[in-house]
C-alpha cells in the first residue's frame, strides 16, 4: 500500500497546477489527496510509527500542534481546522510518506532515481518553453481543465531576460521549478562520481540546464550552498571543533551585525542573497515590515490574515522561515527550525559509521536539506514545495531504520550493490 501512495506522490508532484478540484474554500490537487490517503494509512499503522519515533517526530508534532493552534487562535474554530487540515496532510502527510517508504538505501536510491528521470526528461520542455516564449505545457493542460492557473505577469517581459524566458516546465512558478530541481541536484552528481555511467552524466546536466533556465537565485544559490556544505561533511569528523566554532562565530557576528546595523542581520542576508538587486532590495522590506507583525504576534502569529505593509508592498512573503515564523508565532519557528538543523548535525556525526556503499547517499542529502534550509531564508516554499521540504525532512529515517540493521536485508543489499565497484550500473542490481 505504502509503494502505491509513494509512486502517486512521485507522480502527482509533477501533474500541472491546472488540475484542481475546489470543494468549497479548499484547493484540493492531486498531491493533497495522495497525502490525505497517507495518513489514513499512518494512523492504521500507529503502533509502528510510534515504536520508531524519536526526537525529530515530537519536535515535528509540536510544531504542528502550535501551528494549529495559531490558526484556530487568529480564524476561529471552522476557519482554523480547515486551515490546520490541510496544512497538517502537506506537513505530516508528507513527511510520515517518507518516513514509512523510505526504510532503505535501496528505496532512497529508488525515489530520486525517479524525481531525478522525470526532471530530465522535462528538460526538453523547459528548452522548448525558454527559447520559444512558449509555456505549452501549461496551455496544454488548460485546454484539457479550463483552469488558468498561472499568474498574468509570467506572461510578460518581467519574466525575460536577455532574450530566455524563465521556465516554469509544469510548476506554478520558476523559483518552485528551480528548487525542486535543486532538491536534487546532489544525488545526481554524486550517482555520477560514485558509478559512473553517461546516461548518469545527461539526466545531471539535465538538471543543471533546467536550473539555469529559471534564471533564478534560489536554484543557483542552493548549489553554491551545497559546494560549500561539501567541504563540512568531507571534513565533518576530523574538523567538527572547527566547524562548531565557527558556527558559534558566525551567530555571534551576526547578532552583533543585528545590533549596530540600523537593517538588521536577516535584511543584509536577503538583500544580497540574489542576482536581481531590485529584488533583494524589495525582499529587505519584506523582512522590514513583517517583523512588525512577528514582534506584535510573537506567540501565535497571525495565521494567513493579510500582514502590516504599505499599499506598494506586495502580499507575498519571499522567506519560508520568515513567514512560518511570522503566521505560527516565534516557538514555532525556532521549533521547526531547530529540528531542521538537529537532525542534519545528527547525520553528519553518524556518517563514518556508514557503509561507504550508502554513506555518499546519506552525503547527498545533507547537502540538499541544508541548502533547503539555508535557501529558506530569501524563498517562500509555497504550492508543492512545501510538501516536498518535509517529504525531505523525512527522507533519511533510514539511516536508524531497524531494517538497516537486520543481517539479511544488510547483506542482500550490500551483496546487490557490490556492482557500483565495478562500476556497473546500481539500478539494474536492484531489479
């Protein structure tokens, strides 16, 4: 059953933002119903998540529990549970899909084996869709619902640049389509360097190209993030003193900046965080006035009710920390945060007790979630990325999987695996 729901997910992340159902105030979209069906699923397996539980489950759960809370708190009872629905299906739904799919190296390899296929095949489209002015996909998919999903502005020359047009492929937006593929973006290159094979070589440049089109920071910020977050885990255990100094230093310099800078730490970080001046110029004022509300709101925020800015200022958020911080209240947003950040460093101490047959694997994703985490400082994970942030968050329960540690599935593994030696290809010794 779990396979089931962990293909549609797959499938259901890249169907067009076109195919929606309203029922009544709510969107529901493909993935939501995917999700909602999974935790159905969790809740008829209760016992099993619970006797896996740890540390990163009561954290989540009290995040939710105070997002929740915050919602029904600022929208009243009706409002406020249809709110927390849905935002407990993407969060928990999401994460619990990876939790209870994801129990093996074999089944991570598997799961962006196939995120990583179908971005690359998309790369065709989003060639066609930047050189050509011409989002087909979404026309194709509007023609098909009679939905007009995607905002007039893409359309306009806002979003050319030097004659490219930033691709949108089936998302809803660029960045949504630049950071997916970036989620990625490790594992490709590392499947590469581990065993490699041309086809590996094609679907990472494939990637990287689609990532380019986009023509947006996030994307090209999170692999210069993941290039530097390369050096910290290859050096992780001989220099973790370092490394936890300089960490310390960095926070307390960026205090000390917050102190004496009349724009703050987080306003310098995102008003140069980005190739367009004009935007992180724009994101400074974001963070400007919807401090305002955090500080006037710092237990419960102010759930989705319009926040404090003048007429000019956009309504979108361009933080994913910010606004969760900002709608859910301060504990929340340190709680998320602070689970975020635990279980990266948890992985990265356990890393040498690793087979090397999967520890580059385990490699790839600290350094796809911790530029999620860092990128989630100058972008909004709205729509899909949402889901796929926590799905992320719960993609390395593996590592301290039981199964992990049961002699025969180590070994029929292992003995599987024996072919990336010799440089054979991992996906048909896993058939």
């Amino acid at each position: 059953m779990i396979k089931i729901l962990a293909v549609l997910f797959v499938i259901s992340i890249f169907i067009p933002v076109e195919f929606y159902y309203l029922a009544g105030g709510l969107r529901l979209e493909a993935y939501r119903v995917v999700l909602g069906l999974v935790l159905i699923y969790s809740l008829f397996n209760i016992k099993e998540i619970i006797q896996q539980a740890d540390l990163v489950d009561i954290l989540l759960l009290t995040f939710t529990l105070l997002a929740t809370a915050s919602l029904i708190s600022n929208h009243g009872m009706q409002k406020g549970i249809e709110s927390a629905g849905i935002f407990i299906i993407e969060v928990l739904g999401s994460f619990y899909l990876a939790r209870s799919f994801i129990t093996t190296p074999k089944r991570f390899y598997q799961i962006n084996i196939a995120f990583i296929s179908l971005l690359a095949i998309g790369a065709v489209f989003t060639l066609y869709e930047s050189f050509s002015h011409h989002r087909v996909l979404h026309e194709w998919a509007s023609k098909i619902t009679g939905h007009q999903s995607l905002d007039p502005s893409l359309y306009t020359h806002y979003y050319i640049r030097a004659g490219i047009m930033r691709a949108t492929n089936l998302f809803v937006h660029p960045i949504l389509y630049g950071t997916l593929t970036a989620i990625f973006f490790p594992f490709a290159i590392m499947l590469t360097i581990f065993a490699f094979r041309p086809r590996y070589l094609l679907a990472t440049i494939a990637l990287l190209v689609s990532m380019l089109l986009t023509l947006s920071s996030a994307p090209l910020l999170s692999t210069l993030f993941q290039g530097m977050i390369a050096f910290l885990t290859y050096f992780w255990k001989g220099a973790r003193r370092f490394w936890v100094a300089f960490l310390f230093s960095s926070l307390s310099i960026a205090f000390l900046i917050n102190i004496i800078s009349n724009r703050g730490f987080f306003a310098l970080l995102v008003s140069h965080l980005t190739f367009n001046p004009n935007t992180g110029y724009y994101r400074m004022f974001q963070w400007k006035y919807a401090m305002d509300d955090v500080l006037d709101n710092p237990l419960l925020g102010i759930g989705i009710s319009q926040w404090s800015r003048p007429e000019w200022l956009n309504y979108s958020i361009d933080s994913f920390w910010l606004l969760i911080t900002m709608q859910h209240g301060i504990p929340a947003g340190l709680l998320l945060l602070f689970c975020s950040l635990y279980l990266v460093f948890h992985v990265l101490n356990t890393l040498h007790q690793q087979h090397h047959l999967y520890r580059w694997m385990a490699n790839a994703w600290v350094l796809s979630f911790l530029s999620l985490i860092l990128i989630g400082f100058t972008v909004d994970y709205f729509g899909k990325l949402q889901p796929m942030f926590f799905f992320t968050l719960g993609a390395i329960g593996w590592l301290k999987h039981p199964q992990l540690n049961q002699k025969m599935q180590q070994l029929e593994w292992l003995t599987r695996s024996r072919q990336f030696q010799r440089n054979k290809d991992p996906l048909e010794s896993t058939q």
